[in-house]
C-alpha cells in the first residue's frame, strides 16, 4: 500500500486534525493519562474542569486528591488517576522544576505513564516525530494490511518501518478519528469510508 496516498487521504478526510486543545505539555501529559479507556468527549470535559482549578504542577501536587476525583470523576479509573495526577505533579516540581521532560525514558517513569501516553506527549506537545499507538492504530493498520501484529509495541516499531518519519506524529491523530467515526471496532461503516478502495478487510 502507497503510504504517502493513504496519508493524503486521511489528511484530506481530517484537515483539522484531532486535537481538544490540550498541546502544552502539563495539559497534553494529565489529559493523555485521564483518556486511558475513557471516551475522548468525556476526558475533554473532565480536563477542562480540572485545569480551571490547577492549572500548573505545583498546583495539582498541593491540591486534596479528593478534590482531583470530583474534579474528574466521570472518567475510567478515576480514583486512580487522581492519585496518579497528583504524583506525577509532585514529580514534575520537584524533579524537574515543573517542567514536562521531552524525553521517552524520563517519561516512562512517572505513574502511569506507558509509551502510548508518552509518545502522544512527545508529538503533540513537543512535536517530536514519535509515534502513538492506541486501540485504533493498532486495530486500523492490522485490518488495512500495512502490519500484521499482536500487541501495540510490535505495531509502533513495524509502521515505523514501513511510513516516513515526517508522517510519524500524525499517524495516532488521523487514526483515532478514523476508528471513532468510521473504521469502528464492531460494524465498521466501510460503505462510506475514504479508503474501502485499497482496503483487503473491506466488510461490507
């Protein structure tokens, strides 16, 4: 399949990418760690509220967890993320001076932080070439036939093979709005989808 087509499709489909507002990189790493199995509205929601009351690091470090779980509490976990909140917070000011590090392995070391999560941080709050892997990326490029793979690791490192690097940090935004709106889990709406044509799993 022709990388560059299917990426000119996806970009034409999307031109407004996919993006709730949250690209600093405090907001883009605590929103990405709240949207863990919990719909994109809900966390979009739950993150506004939660940034109008602590907005920095030092804020969410000294804020009660209990006020984080209200804060938040329409999403998935909650309870735990709160209190991942909270510690990642704590982290930031007094490791890192309140800063989000823009590297992988200083990233992967704060609670519930896994390379999904940190690479969406890296792309979208950084613009670094790095590239997510979700349900939907891993799910759409194993039914396209651009990979075929088990779990999402084997799924970043093999696309990264096969799309240029300038398309890397695209590739999550593009995909999830794809696999939201069109190319869903169960009763994928193929009928109208931009890329049935050079699909092999079309279901119709």
């Amino acid at each position: 399949m022709d990388t560059d087509e299917l990426m000119r499709r996806l970009f034409e489909l999307y031109p407004e990418g996919y993006d709730y507002g949250f690209n600093e990189p405090f907001s883009a790493l605590i929103s990405t760690v709240m949207s863990q199995r919990t719909r994109g509205d809900v966390t979009c929601n739950a993150a506004k509220r939660l940034f109008e009351s602590f907005s920095t690091p030092g804020e969410m470090a000294n804020a009660d967890v209990s006020e984080i779980e209200s804060l938040i509490k329409e999403v998935g976990f909650y309870r735990v993320k709160a209190g991942r909140i909270k510690e990642i917070s704590r982290i930031l000011v007094e490791k890192y001076n309140g800063r989000v590090p823009d590297d992988m392995e200083a990233l992967l070391e704060l609670p519930g932080v896994g390379r999904k999560t940190a690479n969406c941080v890296l792309a979208d709050a950084f613009l670094k070439d790095a590239l997510a892997v979700d349900t939907h990326v891993h799910r759409i490029s194993n039914r396209l036939g651009l990979i075929e793979t088990k779990i999402p690791e084997e799924t970043e490192t093999e696309l990264k093979k096969i799309f240029p690097q300038k398309y890397w940090r695209h590739i999550n935004l593009l995909l999830v709005k794809l696999g939201q709106n069109i190319c869903r889990p169960i009763s994928p709406r193929c009928e109208i989808c931009a890329l049935n044509d050079i699909c092999p799993k079309i279901i119709l």
